[in-house]
C-alpha cells in the first residue's frame, strides 16, 4: 500500500462510528523489560501486514485503554501497519519523570529484537504531546536511533520549560496540564509541601469532566475527588490553592520559582538540543490554536531536524488524532502529511 493510500485509510477509519474491533484485531501483550513487566495492546490489520508502529500513549487516566487511543490504534491498523501499543504506568499516573524516556527506549529495543512483533529489527513512531516529546528524545538516542524509520509527533514541544511559562502564565491554558505540572513540581517547594495529592485528584476531576461532555466519549460522569483530599488540608494550604487559583502575578511568579528545582526535568526533556540528531524522518501535527502546547514549539522544532515536515492546522486540537472530513479546507495538507510519515514508515 502507498503512503497515500495509507493516509486516506487512516484518516476515513477514524469517521466509522463502529467498534474497535470492525477495524482491526486486538490483543493484550506483556513486554517483560528489566525484570518488569509492561502491559501492551496489540493491533493487527485484517489484510497482510509487514512494519510496525510504536504508539506510546499521552498523559491520560487511562493510559492504553483510553478510547481516543484505541481508535486511532485501530485506525494506523487499518491503514496498514501492526500497532504496539506499550503502557508506562508513570505516564498514565500524571507523573512526568526522565525515566519515562529510558523505559521507552528500552521497551522499543525489546520490540525490535522481537522477530514476531518486528519482522525487519525497525519500527515508527507515533504519540501525542508529551509522549511525542519522549519519542523524538528516544529516536536520538545511539541505542536506537538507527532503528528508527519514522516518526509522528502530534502537538509535541522543544522545551518544557517554555510550556511550563505558557501554562502559569496564560489565563486561556489548559488547566488539565497545569494541574498535572502543579502536581509534579509544586511540592518541591515549600510552599508546596503536602499539596501533590490534591493536584492530583484535582487533574483526574478535570479529566473525568472534560470526557463527560465529550459527545465522542461515551460512559464517563464528572467526579470530584479533589473536595476529600481538600478536607485533609491545614487552612494555610487552604489559602495557598485560592492564591494559586485566583492570584494572577502570584501564579506567574510561582511559574518562576518551579524552573529553581526541575533541572533534572528541564534537561531529560530538552529536545531541541538534541534534534539534530533524531535521523529518522519526522512529522511534526500541531494544532495552530493548542491551549496546552503552543504551536510555536513545533515550528521552532521543524528547522533543527534533519528530515521534517511541519503542518499546523487551525482545525485541530492539542495532540488530536482524529482528522475529521468535514475540516475540508486543510484535509488535503494533512492527507499529505500523514501520507509522508507512512511511506518513510514502510523503509
């Protein structure tokens, strides 16, 4: 199948309104890593298969099982391709830690040297947002650069740091995303002690409500697990989260202070130092109005790396997926797009 015959199967699979299953086979896996074990979902297409996609999942509750992920899982499947999906617990628990990058690279070495999940030792990637961070940082690493063939980075950034400034500075960012930075960082400070757990259940309260009203997303409710872990909170924590909240300049120079004590994070997530050496072919998807990631990250990205190719669309969220025909007037970019990552996909 050509690129572009792959393209326009992935993009018309994700209008079907039918189950995972109608699309492609799937299975559970376990990728044994370091004396740990992985979960996985394997996707098969019904037709003849020969390369492999590597699909890491983004920062949800869920992980591998969010629906949103399976049916674009489903949909690479469709378009041709056998998808690994592999789960790390520290991503689908909200935690963001440089030894996410090195479980990754090391569940992508077990499935390269996996002849039955890997039939040529290469495979491509593709994730969303922070995960597609952790990929490109992955793809330039010399264990397995060279065995790379592809990558597809959806609403990915070139440095946290910048997104970090964006999400304490703007009043219109997302708040999920900040809660999840608040629930990482905050507590190394001393203003913060203590708060990690509210932060944390004030992040999957967001998640729960946002799929609520979801129309695409069927079976969630709004939940709200941040009010118990309120009432274990002193009445100076209290105040702290309402300042936090309400408190403009006092989030904004809170913002400042976090970038004092995540300098392992801001260096294991650096990814514009080390674009140049990604080899593999890289497609950069961003939605030009992202409220978590702007867009501007990846048109910064796009001239560090050695082969690339940009496409920022208006008709897009953050890290979507799912190309909508009815988005007519960039459909044909975003086609092309896709239909560039699946051809080097298949070298």
């Amino acid at each position: 199948m050509t690129g572009f015959g792959s393209a326009l199967r992935f993009i018309l699979a994700q209008q079907r309104s039918g189950s995972v299953r109608s699309l492609a086979r799937r299975k559970n896996l376990t990728l044994n890593l370091r004396k740990k074990r992985f979960a996985a979902d394997l996707y098969e297409p019904r037709n003849t298969v020969t390369d492999t996609i590597v699909f890491l999942h983004g920062m949800s509750p869920l992980g591998i099982s969010d629906p949103r992920q399976m049916k674009a899982a489903a949909a690479l499947a469709e378009a041709g391709f056998r998808v690994i999906c592999p789960e790390i617990p520290d991503i689908r628990n909200l935690q963001v830690t440089g030894e996410s990058i090195e479980v990754f690279i090391g569940l992508v070495e077990s499935i390269c040297d996996n002849a039955d999940l890997c039939s040529n030792g290469r495979v491509a990637l593709f994730a969303p947002s922070f995960s597609g961070a952790i990929c490109l940082k992955a793809a330039a690493d010399p264990r397995i650069a060279g065995r790379i063939s592809a990558i597809c980075a959806l609403g990915a950034f070139s440095r946290i740091e910048r997104s970090l400034h964006y999400l304490m500075h703007t009043d219109d960012a997302d708040a999920y995303a900040r809660l999840i930075i608040l629930a990482n960082f905050l507590p190394r400070l001393k203003i913060g002690k203590g708060l990690k757990r509210y932060y944390l259940a004030a992040a999957h309260d967001n998640w729960n409500g946002t799929a609520s009203r979801n129309e695409n997303l069927a079976g969630f409710s709004p939940t709200n697990m941040a009010l118990a872990e309120m009432k274990r909170l002193t009445a100076g924590q209290r105040r702290i989260l309402q300042k936090i909240e309400n408190d403009k300049p006092f989030r904004r120079e809170l913002g400042t202070q976090l970038l004092t004590v995540m300098s392992d994070t801001l260096a294991a997530y650096n990814v514009a130092e080390v674009a140049a050496e990604v080899r593999a072919p890289v497609f950069l998807l961003h939605g030009e109005s992202d409220d978590v990631i702007p867009a501007r990250e990846s048109t910064e990205l796009y001239p560090l790396m050695q082969r690339a190719r940009l496409v920022v669309s208006p008709f897009i969220g953050h890290a979507d997926t799912a190309v909508s025909l009815k988005q007519l007037p960039d459909v044909w970019r975003l086609v092309l797009g896709f239909a560039w990552y699946f051809r080097w996909a298949r070298t």
